[in-house]
C-alpha cells in the first residue's frame, strides 16, 4: 500500500508544508522528529499538509522514531473525511545525512513516500525524499517539488 505508484520521480508540496517539516526537525533537535505526508494523487502526488507526530521512542529518540499507532489511524481517518490520502512520512536525522538507514529500510512500506531532513549541530538543513516499489527494490530518490 502506497501512493507515489510506478514511475513516479516527484513528489510536489507545498511550501507550508514544506517550511512546517524543516521548522519541526530544527524543534526537536538534537532528537529526531516525525510527521506524516497527507495529500492528494489525482492529478500527481500532491502533499497538502503534514501532520506534526510525536515521536513515542522516548528510549532512542536520538536516532530512531515511532508514530503510534492511534495517532496514525487518527489521521487517516481525517485525511479520507476530506478525500485525501497518507501518501508517506517524515523524519529528521540530526547530525546525520538525509538519506534512509538500514533501520528505514527495514521498517519502511513499498510505495510511500519517505522525507528525510538532515539537520546539522540544529540550525543547517537538507532535505531529500525517497521511495521504493517492491519488498525487495532499495530506496530511490525522489525529487521534491515545491508549489
């Protein structure tokens, strides 16, 4: 499940949105934040809005991130009410590059769309957003277009 779907090389959002994820990694640094991307896929991969998650590790929030699991399907349920989708996630890797670790592989879903800030000593920022199709298949960048 997934909606970035085959072929697919950008992600579009919004510049609120994408101002809300760099602000938010920069917040909860030296800890990671997490967020989750909700939009639209009828006329491409269209991010509205995110949701600002609290990170539930409390034991490694350093360098690892869990959403529960009611806030997820708290979401979902809004963002289908307003006939949109969770179409991924964010993240932020403080002092560490924005790309996935073995870890977001590993916990990662096929067709979600996955952005990473990487946030340096809590002021300098990158930003890049990943994806992959099948249980197998790596991440693949995807490029994030602001509109």
């Amino acid at each position: 499940m997934g909606f970035l779907g085959l072929g697919k090389k950008t992600l579009d959002i919004s510049q609120s949105a994408y101002d809300q994820i760099l602000e938010h990694a920069r917040d909860a640094y030296p800890h990671e934040c997490c967020g989750i991307l909700v939009g639209s896929t009828m006329q491409g991969t269209k991010v509205m809005y995110v949701h600002r998650a609290e990170n539930t590790n409390k034991e490694r929030a350093s360098d690892r991130y869990i959403i529960d699991p009611k806030e997820f399907f708290m979401i979902d349920r809004e963002a289908r009410m307003q006939s949109l989708d969770i179409l991924g996630f964010y993240h932020s890797h403080p002092d560490h590059p924005d790309k996935p670790s073995s870890t977001d592989r590993e916990w990662g879903q096929p067709g979600y769309s996955y952005i990473i800030v990487s946030v340096n000593k809590g002021k300098d920022t990158s930003i890049k957003c990943w994806s992959f199709e099948g249980e197998n298949d790596p991440f693949k960048e995807i490029k994030i277009k602001i509109i």
